[in-house]
C-alpha cells in the first residue's frame, strides 16, 4: 500500500514551528517510515503537488497568498495549521493595531512600497482547515499526536481546558499570587504550562478555550487591580483575531 504523501509549506513565520519538526529527532525516522515527506523546504530539496496531507505554517499577510493558499487546499485531502501564525495569525496581527502603513514604514522605511502587505490573517481565513496545531512554538507531543492521529483516521486527542489545570498540576505558584497576571485562566492547554514553569507568565499563545466564561475572567482580572489596557495588550499578543479582543463594552475593567 501506498504511503501517506506529506507536503510542509511556510507562509509569514519565523518558521520556528517547522524546526520543532525537526526537533522530534526520536521519533523522526518512525514518522519518515510511515509517510513519504514531498516538500519540506527546512529538511529536503524535492518538490511535489501531489501529496495527501499538507502542514502549513505561516500567517495570510498578502493577497497574492491566497492563491497559493487553494492550490495547497486542492492538492491536499487534509490540511493542518501549524502554529499560532497558521492558526491565530498569531503575533504577525499585532501590526493591524499598529496599522499597516505605520508598521511597514517602522520595518522597511524609505522602501515600504516595495512590498506587498495585507492584514495579518489566519489560513482559515482563505480555506478550509481541518486541524490545527496551536502554539509559539507548537508543543512536540501534540504534533506527533496529530500525526498518529490523522495516519490512524481518528480525530486528535488536544486538550480544551485551561493552562491553569496543567499548572496547578506541575504544583506551581500562581503568578497572581506573587502579584503579576496570567492569560493561564483561559488559554487553552497542551504546552504543560510551559511558560508559568519557568516563571513567565501565560500571553494564550495556544489560543482560547472554548466558551470560556468571560465574566468569571473579568472579575479575577479586575479584583487583581488589572486595567483595561493590560488585559487588551495581553488578548492582542496572540489573539487579536478574535472578536473576545475588543474592549469590554461594560467597561467592567479599569481604563
Ligand atoms: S507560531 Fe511562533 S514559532 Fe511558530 S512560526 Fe509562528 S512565530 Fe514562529
Ligand atoms: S500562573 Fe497562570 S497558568 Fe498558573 S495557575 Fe496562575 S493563572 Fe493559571
Ligand atoms: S503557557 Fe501560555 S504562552 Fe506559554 S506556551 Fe503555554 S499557552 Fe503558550
């Protein structure tokens, strides 16, 4: 039987996430066994359109992506977002409240007009994804918990509960505690509370929970003196995609 033909693509990225690839070094040749790798720019020069599962990495950042954008869509029979700048547009959305002009003129100066530029967006934003992997990086195990997953035909097993269920587990002192805030109360899990274990705080890097309760994180922010601004600026780094980022029209928060 034929094997599973992989394709890696990068858009806007640091590609950081492709070299977590890479960094699966024990697992790497089971992977290699099991698939035929037809792109991967990072690791092999051979190129291909013909593959069954594309890994994207990179946030939608000009027009001209989207084409490329629905030729991997039609190549592919599934296609998975890798990292926060797949998946969220991650921290590539900062320059949309910057503004684009502002920020191209702070990056490439006299020559701004040379490039083309659009608002940061995630890929979902031009095609259909299936899965995705979150993450600045993305976490190891979860890449290779979605590669099982989709060679066995079964829906990946990623965590949707908060950051803080990982950290109480590893017995951290919680940041608030020691008088600093934390996104940890609605980020979505799957890192083992990464950052707070290494002392920095949570800025959701994995994006959000779903249905988080709002309100519930409001009031913890808010009884820890939080104004509006911080919690925005923390929403932003990763998340500023989402309609959640918007100020609170209540005002509930400090300004
Ligand atoms: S998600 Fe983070 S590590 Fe991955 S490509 Fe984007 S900036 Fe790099
Ligand atoms: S440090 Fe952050 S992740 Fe850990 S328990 Fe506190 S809020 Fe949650
Ligand atoms: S602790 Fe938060 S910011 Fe750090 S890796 Fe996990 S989700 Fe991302």
């Amino acid at each position: 039987m034929a094997k599973p033909r992989v394709s890696f693509h990068d858009f806007t990225s640091c590609e950081g996430c492709q070299l977590q690839v890479l960094n699966c070094e024990d697992e790497l040749l089971g992977i290699v066994g099991a698939v035929d790798i037809v792109n991967f720019r990072e690791a092999i020069d051979e190129k291909s359109d013909e593959y069954d599962i594309a890994f994207i990495e990179g946030a939608f950042t000009r027009e001209s992506d989207r084409k490329r954008l629905e030729h991997i869509r039609k190549c592919a029979k599934i296609v998975v977002a890798l990292g926060a700048c797949a998946c969220t547009g991650g921290l590539n959305v900062l320059k949309n409240f910057r503004g684009i002009d502002e920020s191209m003129k702070k990056v490439y100066g006299e020559a701004a007009s040379w490039y083309e530029t659009s608002p940061a967006l995630p890929i979902e934003a031009a095609i259909k994804v299936d899965v995705k992997i979150n993450g600045c990086p993305i976490p190891k195990q979860e890449f290779l918990e979605v590669v099982k997953s989709v060679l066995a035909g079964r829906t990946p097993q990623i965590p949707d509960y908060p950051v803080c269920v990982e950290c109480k587990l590893r017995e951290n002192v919680c940041l608030f505690q020691k008088g600093e805030y934390c996104m940890g109360v609605v980020a979505k899990a799957g890192c083992n509370a990464w950052c707070p274990s290494y002392g920095g705080r949570c800025y959701a890097c994995r994006g959000l929970i779903t249905d988080f309760n709002k309100n519930a994180a409001k009031d913890v922010l808010a009884e820890y003196g939080l104004t509006l601004e911080q919690v925005m600026a923390e929403f932003r780094m990763f998340n500023g995609v989402f309609p959640v980022a918007e100020p609170p029209a209540d005002g509930a928060l400090k300004s």
